[in-house]
C-alpha cells in the first residue's frame, strides 16, 4: 500500500509551492509521489455543472452543494488509489459566508484513510502579505487575527481527523526567507 499525505494548509500560506519543491528532492531521491490537489476535483465537476466560473467562487456557493462537490472530489482521488505513494493538496477547513466548513469530514476520510496529514502555516502577517501579492487569485481580504483564528481552527480540526483515523498531524513552518527549511521537513515526512 502507498502513502496518503493530506497536506493542508489556510489559502495563501504556501503549501503548493512547499509541495513543489519537496517533489523535486523526492525525485532527486527516487522517491516517487503522485500529487492531486483536492479544490482541482472539486472545481471540474463545478465547472461542468456551471455552478463557479473559478475556483474561488466555490468556497461561496451553498454548503450542500459544496458537501456534494467534496464527496465527489473524495471518491475520484480513492479510485486513483492503488499502490502508489499520493499527496492530496488540500484543507483542514474551509471558511465559507456561514462559517468554517471542515474540509476532511468523516465521508471524505473513510474514503482517504490518510497516514498522515501536514499542516503548512506560518505567522498571518505573512500570510497577508502573500495574498497581497498574488494577482492570480480572487483571496479573501482578512486581518491578521481572522487568518491566525483559521489557522487555530484547523489545528482543532485536525485533532478530530486523527481521532477517527490514527494518522499523524505534522506541523511544517513555511516562513519567509525559509523556505528550504519548510521543503526539508515535508520531505523528512514524506521520505
Ligand atoms: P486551493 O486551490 O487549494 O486554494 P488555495 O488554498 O488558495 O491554495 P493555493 O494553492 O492557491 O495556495 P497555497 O497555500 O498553496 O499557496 P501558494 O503555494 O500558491 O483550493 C481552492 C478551493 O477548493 C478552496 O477555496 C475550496 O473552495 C475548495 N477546496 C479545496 N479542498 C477542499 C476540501 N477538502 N473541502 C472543501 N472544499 C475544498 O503560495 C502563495 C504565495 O505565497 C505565492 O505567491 C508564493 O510564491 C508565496 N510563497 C510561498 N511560500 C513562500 C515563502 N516561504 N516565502 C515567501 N513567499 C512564499
């Protein structure tokens, strides 16, 4: 059986790009990751069924549609499953108009059975200030003690998914200017 790293993280924070460069020192090692970024599931079926024109719209629509986009986004990356080691870049929450909706309830980790699952943070101020920075992205605009609540929440949250499922909550700081050192410890996990 291969591993399943859920690798989470609040929008901005970084965890793609830590993802990025611990796959091309994975490699280096021969040590071979498959990555699925969970919101790219979730955003094809939405696409289809014209319910967001882009990716961040979809943490806005009405929260069953989201369940249901969740679901399906779960059991498309289940049936990739097999053998092969995966990492699911997605989020321990997810903060919608009505509240934080968890982002791995229980019908998505009976379908995922993760090993483990990472938590990318850092200090808000640095969150901001890359989602500031990032014209591509449509990101919510919040202060720095909303982002730090979110990034409390997911470590509550994620309490909970290693309860149902056994697996381990690993902590990888992504701070500006250390970058490398955030990309050496996910790979520590992931080796
Ligand atoms: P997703 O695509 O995962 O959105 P996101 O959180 O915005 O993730 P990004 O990948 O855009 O940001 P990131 O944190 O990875 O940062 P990045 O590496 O780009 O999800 C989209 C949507 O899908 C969600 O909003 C939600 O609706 C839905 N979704 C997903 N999973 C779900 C689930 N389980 N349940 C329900 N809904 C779900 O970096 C950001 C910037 O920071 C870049 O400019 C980068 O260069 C810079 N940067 C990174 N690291 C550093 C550093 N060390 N120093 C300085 N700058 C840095």
């Amino acid at each position: 059986m291969g591993k399943k790293v859920v690798v989470t993280g609040v929008p901005g924070v970084g965890k793609t790009t830590v993802i990025n460069g611990a796959m091309e020192k994975l490699a280096a090692e021969g040590v071979e990751y498959k990555t699925v970024n969970f919101g790219t599931f979730m955003f094809e079926v939405a696409k289809k069924e014209n319910l967001a024109a882009d990716r961040d719209e979809m943490r806005k629509l009405e929260k069953d549609v989201q369940k249901r986009l969740q679901q399906a986004a779960a059991s498309g990356i289940a049936a990739m499953g097999g053998d092969a080691n995966i990492i699911i870049d997605t989020h321990s929450s997810v903060k919608t108009p009505t509240g934080f909706l968890a982002g791995l309830p229980e019908w998505v980790l009976r379908e995922l059975m993760p090993d483990i699952v990472v938590l990318v943070e850092t200090d808000p101020d640095q969150i901001l200030m890359r989602r500031l920075g990032d014209a591509s992205r449509a990101r919510d605009m919040e202060g720095f003690r909303s982002i730090a609540e979110h990034q409390e929440f997911n470590r509550a949250v994620s309490a909970a998914y290693a309860m149902y499922t056994g697996c381990t909550i690993k902590i990888v700081r992504n701070e500006n200017f250390l970058l490398e050192q955030g990309i050496d410890d996910l790979v520590s996990v992931l080796r």
